[in-house]
C-alpha cells in the first residue's frame, strides 16, 4: 500500500538537492532587475530575477536578498527600493551589479532618477517600481521582501530581457495593430 505524500513523514520524503534545484531553475525563465536603494545607510544596488508580483490590492511585489549578501545591511535598514526592470540594453549593467564592482562604479555605468522614496530608478528601464517595504519573512539564506509600489516609470521605447538557461535573451516586442 502506498500512501499519498501529505501522509509520508517529513523524513521519507527525501529532500531535492542543491544543484538539482539550481539546475532545474536555469529552465525558468524570469525578467532581468536592478534593485536599488538609497537612505540613510547609503545607496546600493544587485541584481536580481527572484521578484515577482503579489497582489493589485494594494500594488505589492516580492524581492528575495540573500542575508550573506554584502548590500544587505544597506537593504534592511533603508526600508525602500526600486525595482527597475531592464531592457535588452542592459545586459552590461547587469552584469556590474551582479558581481563585485564597486557601489560607486555601479552606478556611475547608467543615468539615474529620483522618485518618492529616493531609491535610484535607472533611466530608459522598462519599468521602476519605487517601493517601500512593507514585510519580511526568511526562508532558509534568504529575506522575502515584501514591497509596496508606492510609484511605477515605464518605457515602452525598447524591448525587454530575461535570463534562461544561464544567459540573457531579449524579447521583442510584437506590434500591435491599431
């Protein structure tokens, strides 16, 4: 007799390993996003593909940030960011803010605005959401940030980016017909 898996203990059900997991991510394909922040314990920035939507009611998303993360400290006590969705463009400038590039050199690679709650909105993003954060839950290594979009920019000027498969691809737009 074989019992349905909400019946197993937790110990037979054998855990996914770490690179299985790993592996078996790089086939879901996500936007590409430069999280920013800017307050009283400095400006910083990473990038990041773990963000998605939460609900409309009120506008709210969802950030992971690795606690080991060296822009980390910088994220929780400034309480607001910008999630600025990158174009096709950016390839480059995600790749700055995803390695070890000085702060300082991150930022001096793009042009950057200033909304609401002050986190830098990189200009000709397709999309920044400012938000502030308004709950934090930890899941194993990571803070779930949960984020209330206080204002959105967008662009409708280029096309977007997605990482699969462990590299970038763009996306073209398709036109639409009047």
């Amino acid at each position: 007799m074989t019992l349905p898996l909400k019946d197993l203990p937790l110990a037979e059900l054998a855990g996914v390993e770490k690179q299985a997991f790993r592996d078996a991510m790089a086939h879901l394909g996500s936007a590409v996003n430069i999280i920013t922040t800017d307050g009283p314990a400095g400006r910083a920035g990473f990038t990041a593909s773990a963000v998605c939507s939460v609900t409309d009611t009120p506008p709210t998303l969802l950030v992971c940030l690795n606690r080991s993360a060296s822009v980390y400290p910088i994220f929780e006590q400034n309480q607001v960011l910008c999630v600025n969705t990158l174009s096709d463009l950016h390839e480059s400038l995600s790749n700055l803010f995803g390695g070890k590039t000085p702060m300082e050199a991150r930022f001096s690679a793009a042009q950057w605005l200033t909304m609401a709650t002050g986190s830098p909105a990189l200009q000709g993003a397709l999309t920044s959401f400012d938000c502030r954060v308004s709950q934090v839950t930890q899941v194993g290594t990571h803070d779930v940030l949960f984020c209330e979009v206080i204002d959105i920019l967008r662009s409708d000027d280029s096309h977007g980016l997605v990482y699969f498969d462990r590299r970038y691809h763009p996306l073209m737009r398709q036109k639409t017909s009047a």
